[in-house]
C-alpha cells in the first residue's frame, strides 16, 4: 500500500529519502516498489541480516532495480574480500615466461584488477595461484589479461606440457638466420684486411641485412614485449638489456651501410637471440610442475555420502549438502567422507592414507573416524563431527597447498644480482657514450662504444651458466635413480644438517612377514589355515596365506569375525585363527606363556579348538641397506617419523641407529616437528612415501619420495627415487655438491668475463663486432664445464 504523506524518513533498503508516495509493508518503509520486491526476494530466502552485503542485493543495485547511485558507488569501491566465503582459487600455468621479471610483471599486472585479492606467480615452476572474487572478475577475464601480456594461460588439467611450438619456431628460424649470416660474413671479414675491388663486401652486408630480419622482427618479438610490459610495471629484467644492446647495433649496422661502410653487426645481433632462445628451452625442459600435488590432493577428497535421513532410507548426496550431527553409513570398500563419531555397527578401517601404517583398527560404537580412510569390513553409522573444511584430510591439503606454492618461490643464483646488473650496465653504456663524445667529439665512435658496452654485458653466459648446470646435474641424477621434480632443492643438497625419514614403506618393506610360528603348525593343519586366511583381504591374513605352501583344504563353513579373526569348521571340528581376544571369546584356554610381546612385532594366534594353540609372529621387515645408509648420514641429525606405536618404531630406531625418534605421529604432527626444526635454523631433508608424509615433504627444504610412493606423496616431493633402494641418497648428496661447485665457477667466469669485458669496450680497445664474439666465447666456456657434472 501507498501513503502520500511527505516524510523526511529514508528508504528501508537504499536509504534515499521517501518520495511522497512510498510503500509500506510489515512496518517498514520502501522508497519504490523495486526496494520492495527485492526485499521481499531476501525476506523469502530468510537472508535479511546484513542484507547490504547479499549478492541480490549488489546485483539489484548494479541492475538499476534498487536506484541509488551511491550505493552502486560504494559497492565498487568494496574491496572483492568483503565476505571471504566468497573468495575463490584459481590454479593455472603460464607459460612463455622468459625470467623472473615477467612472472613480476604478470602478478602485478593481475593485483591491479578489482576483485583479485592475491597472487603468487611462480616463474620457477610457471605455477600461478590466484584467488578472486567472482562477482567482479572471472576466469576468463583473468586469463584474457594473461593472454594480452604475451603469456599463455594452461589449464592444469592436461597432462603434458611440451615446449612451445612458437618458442621452438623462433628459435629454429633464427639459428637458421645465424648461420647464413655467419656464413655471408666471412667475406665482409676479409675485406677489413685486404682491398674489396669488387664489392663483394657490400653486397654480403645487404645480404645479411636481410637475413637479419626475421630475428630482429618475428624471433626477437616476445622478448621485446616482455621488456615493454616490464617497463609497464617498473620492472627492468635481461630482456631490455637484450633488446637495448640488439637494436643499437641493429641500428648503428644500417647506418654504417647507408653512410656506404660494412662494418656491420648483424651476426653478433643475431647469435645473441639465437642464445638467448636456446636458453629458455633447455630452461623450459628442466621446469618442475608442482601443479601436479595441487591437483592430485583435490581429487582425493571424497564428493559424496550415503546419508541416512529422517525415514531411515539412505540416499547418496553431495559433500556440501552433509552437516555436522547428521548420520551416514559406510559399509565395506567404501570411502569415510568425513571425520566422524560411531553411533552403531562395527567395521575394520584402512586409515594408511592418514597414518602410513598398513594395520588395519577395529572400530565400533564411539570410536572416531578420520574422513579420507576407507572401511575395509563390515558396516558402520556415524554421526558427522566436521565439515569438509574441518576434516584431517582437509587441514592436510590445505598445508601441503601452502606450502607448495611458498616452496616454489625459488630465486635463481643469477637473478638478485641481474636485477642490479640489467640498470648498472645500461647507466654505464650511457656515461660511456657521454664521456667518449666529450673526450673525442666523434659522435660514431661514442656509439660504436655504448654498443660495445651492451653487447659484451649480454647476459647470455649469466643467464644459462646456472640453469644449464642445474640440467646437466638433473641428467646425471636421473642416471643413478633420482628424478628432480623442483630445481629450487638443488643448492641445499648436501647442507642439511637433520634427515628426518618415515618408518613404514620407507625404512620397512611397508608389508606384513611371518617372522616365526609356521614351522610349529602341522602340515594338515597348515592346510586348514591356508583356507581359513584365503577367505580375508585383511593384511595379516594375506601375508599368513602367501607364505604357506600347502593347498587349502575346503571347509564346512568360515566365518569372519571382524576387527579379531577367522573362524571355520571342517568335520566337525571348529579352527580358529586370530586375536588372544577371540580365543578368549570362543573359550580357549589361553595362558600368559603363549603371549609373546616381541617389539615391534604383531602376533596372531591359530588353533583347533580345546587343542594346541599355536602362535605365529609377524612383522615389518627392515631394508637390508638402512643401517648403513644412515651411518654414511652420521654428520646429520637423524629422526625417525612415524605413526605406528611406540614399541615398534623403538626397536626399528635402535636396530637402525637413528638418533631421535617419535612414534604415533598425526601428519601434521609430522609437520609441525620439520616446520619447527626450520624456525631455528636447521635445514632438514625428508624421506617419505605416504599421503600422511604429504606436509611433511612440502615443509621441508628438501623432500624425498621413494619410487613406491602414493602419487600425493611423489607430486609434492622435491626428488623422487626410482628404485626402492636407500643407497641412492648419498650418491645424491655426492652429486649435488659437485654440481654446486660447478654452478659457482660458472657464475664466477660469466661475471668476471663481463667485467673484463665492459672495462675494455669502455676504453674502446673491445669493438662491438668482437664483443659479440667475446660473448659467444664466455657462453660456450660456461656450457662445457657444465658438462663436467654428467
């Protein structure tokens, strides 16, 4: 209903002052009837507390239907955080980033556009984590900006990432200018030492002149963008020293040939683009892709439940639809969606992927259930206690996504000095120029100079001396059994000073071994319990049935009692196989004589029953080559992780000879103890191969997985060991500190080269045509004693 009462009062939903006619409703006031509808929509809903903050209500205000400009104005000017449940991640690779500049430029770029909150560009690994509000900006949009820069956005979900085609392009064609240009260079060569009658000299200048073109247009543009879109951003990277240093001969070349001179230098321009292209590629081929642990821990996380509702009758339904309090049921191979309490039934769970241990736990009514692990018998009902972003699994994912991406913020040897080399070489180039026109006033001579300057300060041999090395060092590693996933691990090899390593799998075969009590068992009977264990997918049945060797013997009836053992009949006779608690159960006489406490170690129990009982011991056997490998670590801390119990990983430490140990460790237990060791200062190496090693592996400065690994655990990990063997550690150490030594000299030559060089192109003794070769000549000597590693 209407009043036409004029009133100073605003407006319930805008705030703009009451017209003379405005609507009543419920007691409230609305200046027009779109106030009206729009908060009756939310009324509906049962969403009108701070309804100023709704997505209808900005939507309304955007669409005119709620007309009061301010309030659109307001709404713009919001940061895209106002409601973080809002916020979104978007994960995705870029590819043609050149050097850590350009992956600046794009991350700054992208913090300019309203609605993205953060971002973290990672040039080592082409990673981008971007997280946005998608009422203002939208993946599409973010990835046209990317687009606009010259770099290429990938989706993460492709498998493969092969170089560049256009990359690869360039480079051919311009290793193919190169070569013709050299090759029409040697005659311009000889005429500077002898009389050119026929002009044979002009004419192969014109020629690579032309050749030239290619390189300095079509090869040469990605570069010459980039430096643009650095300069966007005041960033100064290599490509503007590059394309400063390329363009000046460029230019002072076809000047030289308009004034009727060849003295030109097109083949130096040339060779420095061919070097630079070749660079990038053998970089792009030795890039770690961490996307892929981002997009493998995503995809363990379960996406529905079997709900039980208020009928009784269960109905499978999304993860976002379950709340906390409400009842589901899992029963036998299937996944436990979320932490939770059991309310009724009884069940044996696989919870391997939280603990890394392969023993089974019995649960039953008021036992708790971690969301991730699996029921591997029988049937349970539990009553959720966390949401999916509550969830252990959860919490690890989030751990091991953090620490992915700060992980991955590896800064080359060569890249905090080229920030100051790039600004230092272009102001010197400058004052050269200057100084020599002042002393001289031979304006050629004063460019021939500057040109000089610039293109023996190259920074080719800087650029490829360490990711050159660090290819050769990744090659040489691959051949001994070590695949290197983040490149960023390669200068700490060697200097960690703690090795903390997982029990289960890694320092242990990671299977269940009959150790003793087989050899007690009569054949016949041997037999019996063959078919007895043949009838469970519980590991101590299995490993029991793989090392008997007697046929089984059919029986009457078998029955599996869960979370305690087996129990069969044959001829009358009932044989049991399990727990001292089924024993007990079925009445047999246990004596205190028959329990043997072996640490670590686990024992199960065979008998007919009211006859003998037999008890057979099992365990975790120890690689053969432990010990040893960790007496060749003696100069570190040595740390044994683990989730199994006390006793066990006791005796595996002592037999072992680790220094400290800590059992029944939660995965984040695990984290927490690595992250605090990093705090004060120690740099630790981790060894690991379960999804509950995951944030352990990505805290640490260096994680290592064995080849047996779960794909979380290989993806997170910063080398992966291809064989099972524990030998190839400190054949890594050996190797990395080589290639460390190597990387050093490297770097060294490149920037003592240069300043030699650029002292002599200042004094006019280098021309521009030999400081170009000089150039070539420093990046060859960096690329053969990189070649020593291999």
């Amino acid at each position: 209903m209407t009043n036409s009462t004029t009133t100073q009062e605003t407006c319930f939903l805008c705030d703009l002052p009451l017209p003379s006619n405005y609507i009543t409703d419920s007691g409230r006031s609305y200046c027009c009837h779109g106030c009206h509808a729009v908060y009756g929509i939310l009324s509906a809903k049962g969403e009108t507390s701070q309804f100023k903050e709704h997505p209808i209500f900005a939507s309304a205000v955007k669409g005119g239907i709620i007309s009061n400009p301010q309030l659109l104005n307001e709404i713009h000017s919001k940061s895209a955080d106002v409601k973080s449940d809002e916020l979104k991640k978007y994960y995705l690779e870029i590819g043609d980033m050149w050097c850590p500049s350009c992956a600046e430029v794009v991350k700054l770029i992208l913090l300019r556009k309203k609605g993205i909150t953060h971002c973290i560009v990672d040039y080592t690994t082409d990673l981008a984590s971007i997280e946005y509000n998608p009422r203002y900006i939208s993946k599409e949009q973010i990835n046209e900006t990317i687009e606009s820069l010259g770099y290429t956005p990938l989706n993460l979900q492709s498998d493969s990432r092969p170089i560049s085609f256009s990359l690869l392009l360039r480079f051919i064609i311009a290793a193919f200018c190169s070569l013709n240009i050299m090759m029409f260079s040697y005659p311009i060569y000889a005429s500077y030492f002898s009389i050119d009658s026929d002009g044979y000299s002009r004419l192969f200048a014109n020629l690579s002149l032309v050749a030239s073109l290619p390189s300095v247009t079509f090869c040469m543009w990605p570069i010459l963008k980039k430096c643009l879109n650095g300069l966007r951003v005041g960033v100064m990277g290599m490509e503007m020293l590059v394309v400063i240093g390329v363009s000046s001969a460029f230019s002072l070349s076809v000047y030289n040939l308009y004034q009727g001179g060849t003295h030109v230098y097109f083949d130096s321009m040339s060779a420095i683009i061919t070097l630079l292209l070749l660079g990038k590629i053998i970089e792009s081929k030795a890039k770690f892709s961490s996307k892929d642990s981002i997009i493998r821990i995503v995809r363990s996380t379960p996406k529905r439940g079997r709900k039980v509702l208020a009928d009784g009758k269960q109905k499978f339904v999304p993860i976002k639809d379950i709340s906390v309090g409400d009842e589901l049921m899992v029963v036998t191979g299937e996944k436990i969606v979320l932490d939770g309490v059991v309310v009724s039934g009884e069940g044996v769970c696989d919870e391997s992927l939280m603990t890394g241990e392969s023993l089974p736990r019995k649960k039953a009514k008021g036992d708790g259930l971690l969301g991730g692990t699996f029921i591997q018998n029988g049937s349970l009902t539990y009553r959720v206690s966390n949401t999916l972003e509550e969830t252990a699994l959860h919490k690890i994912i989030d751990v091991v996504e953090a620490d992915v991406t700060n992980k991955t913020k590896y800064i080359r040897a060569a890249d905090s000095v080229i920030k100051l080399f790039v600004p230092v070489v272009v102001s010197v180039a400058s004052l050269t120029a200057v100084l020599s026109y002042i002393s001289n006033g031979v304006f050629e001579e004063s460019i021939v100079r500057a040109v000089s300057v610039l293109l023996i300060s190259c920074p080719c041999a800087i650029g490829i001396a360490a990711p050159l090395a660090e290819a050769y060092m990744i090659r040489a590693m691959a051949n001994i059994g070590a695949l290197v996933r983040n490149r960023g691990s390669l200068n700490l090899i060697g200097k960690e000073t703690v090795f903390a390593c997982d029990k289960t799998g890694t320092i242990t075969e990671g299977c269940f071994h009959i150790i003793d009590g087989l050899q007690s068992v009569p054949n016949r009977d041997l037999a019996i319990l063959k078919s007895l264990v043949s009838h469970s997918n519980h590991p101590i049945a299995y490993s029991t049935s793989s090392e008997i060797r007697e046929k089984p013997i059919p029986l009457d009836d078998i029955e599996e009692i869960i979370g305690k053992g087996m129990k069969g009949s044959v001829h009358g006779e009932t044989y049991l196989f399990g727990s001292k608690q089924l024993l007990l159960q079925e009445g047999a006489a246990v004596s205190e004589d028959f329990v043997k406490s072996l640490e670590g170690c686990t024992v199960a129990y065979f008998s007919k029953k009211g006859s003998d009982i037999y008890p057979i011991t099992l365990g975790d056997k120890i690689k053969g080559e432990a010990p040893g490998v960790l007496a060749s670590l003696s100069t570190l801390k040595r740390v044994l992780l683990s989730g199994d119990n006390v006793s066990a990983v006791k005796s595996v430490a002592a037999y072992c000879g680790f220094d400290e140990f800590y059992a029944e460790c939660h995965p984040l237990d695990k984290r927490n103890y690595i992250d605090g060791l990093r705090k004060s200062g120690e740099i630790v190496s981790m060894l690991g191969d379960g999804i509950n090693d995951a944030p352990a592996l990505t805290t640490a400065d260096i994680g290592m997985s064995v080849v047996s690994a779960s794909d979380i655990s290989i993806h997170v990990s910063d080398i992966v060991l291809t064989s099972d063997t524990l030998t190839i550690v400190p054949k890594i150490r050996e190797l990395a500190l080589k290639g460390q030594k190597i990387i050093k000299q490297n770097l060294f030559w490149a920037f003592f080269y240069n300043i030699i060089g650029v002292t002599m192109a200042t004094q006019g003794v280098l021309s521009p045509l030999f400081a170009a070769a000089a150039m070539v000549l420093s990046s060859l000597i960096v690329i053969i004693n990189a070649k020593r590693i291999s």
